[in-house]
C-alpha cells in the first residue's frame, strides 16, 4: 500500500519536477519501503536529475511533491556517479519509480 500511495503521489507532482529539471533517477530510499516506517518519521527520496546543481532543487522538491516527512536527496547525474557505491547501498531495497538510463 506504501509502495502505491507513494508512487501516485510522485507521479503526480512528476510533470512539473521535469519542467525544474529533467529527472534520471527517483528512487525512494530503504526506509519506507521494507514498512520500518515509525510515526513521525521521514521518508527519504532519491532523485537524480540531468544538468547542473540548482540550489533550489531541494526546496522545490518538496514543495512541488507536497508529501509529508518528505526528504528529498537531489542529485545531478554526475554527482550520482561519483557517489554511486554509497547512494547504490542506500537505495538498494528502495523502490525504484524511473530507472537511470
């Protein structure tokens, strides 16, 4: 059910992310997804985006996605790459909403 409610949320603010900046990669992080979720905790998303560094893509993020405890981890693709082992670790029992190309 989280996976879904999720899911649907993004989705929807998904359009209007892509017009701040294109998106590669979103993937919710390994806290919501295996149900560990505690009241009152957040829930983590990665997102990888092509471009540059905007230093307003967190903020936007959480505005344009509107979803409670949301704590956007935002990051070009270039950042991504050279962060990959540690972010690969992080995401991998998350739930994968685009895949990276």
């Amino acid at each position: 059910m989280i996976k879904k409610d999720l899911s649907s949320s993004f989705l929807k603010g998904s359009e209007s992310l892509q017009q701040g900046f294109p998106l590669s990669e979103s993937s919710f992080l390994a806290l919501t997804p295996r149900g560990s979720t505690l009241q009152g905790s957040d829930m983590d998303l990665l997102i990888v985006h092509k471009g540059k560094p905007r230093d307003d893509a967190h903020a936007m993020v959480k505005k344009v996605l509107n979803i409670p405890r949301l704590e956007p981890h935002v990051y070009t693709e270039e950042e991504y790459r050279r962060m990959e082992g540690t972010l690969t670790k992080m995401t991998k029992d998350g739930i994968t909403l685009f895949p990276l190309n």
